[in-house]
C-alpha cells in the first residue's frame, strides 16, 4: 500500500480528535473516515464540518471541498439551524 500523500489536507474534529476527512486537492479526491455534516457559520460566513459523534465543529472549510462533499457523498445544504455545534474543546 502505497503511503499517504503528504500534501492531502486531512480535518480533525477539534473535540473528539477523530480522523473525519482526507482531501487532497489536486486530484479532487475526498475519503472520509467518520461521518459528518455540513453546518454554515453566518458570523464567519462560511461552512465548518460537524463531527456526527461528538458535534464538535472544525474549522471553516474551503467552498470547493463543500462542493466536493456534495458531490461524493450527497450531503446536501449545509445546516443553518439553530443548534450550533459545541466550540472546539
Ligand atoms: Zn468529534
């Protein structure tokens, strides 16, 4: 098996320190490794993903990785519910 790139972009969830997506962009490939949701921050005016096992929220994410999730793994729009995600710990 060949060794990750080094250069892919891999998220964490800043709670639970699960390993939730692997993109690497040149390629436009998503791998994900945890379950997780779209969820948009009107302050920051962008979208974070939402780990589904312990609601914690990362860190903005690029619009083209969110379009890259919708694409490979219908996601569909992001939450903008009033539950917001617990702030990292
Ligand atoms: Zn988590």
């Amino acid at each position: 098996m060949a060794p990750r790139r080094l250069d892919a972009n891999q998220y964490f969830c800043p709670s639970c320190h699960l390993h939730l997506i692997t993109w690497d962009r040149p390629s436009r490939t998503v791998e994900m490794f945890h379950k997780v949701a779209l969820w948009r921050d009107f302050e920051a005016g962008k979208v974070r993903l939402v780990c589904q096992y312990c609601d914690g929220a990362t860190d903005v994410v690029p619009d083209e990785l969110v379009d890259l999730l919708q694409d490979r793994f219908a996601l569909g729009s992001p939450s903008t519910g009033p539950r917001r995600p617990k702030p990292p710990a």
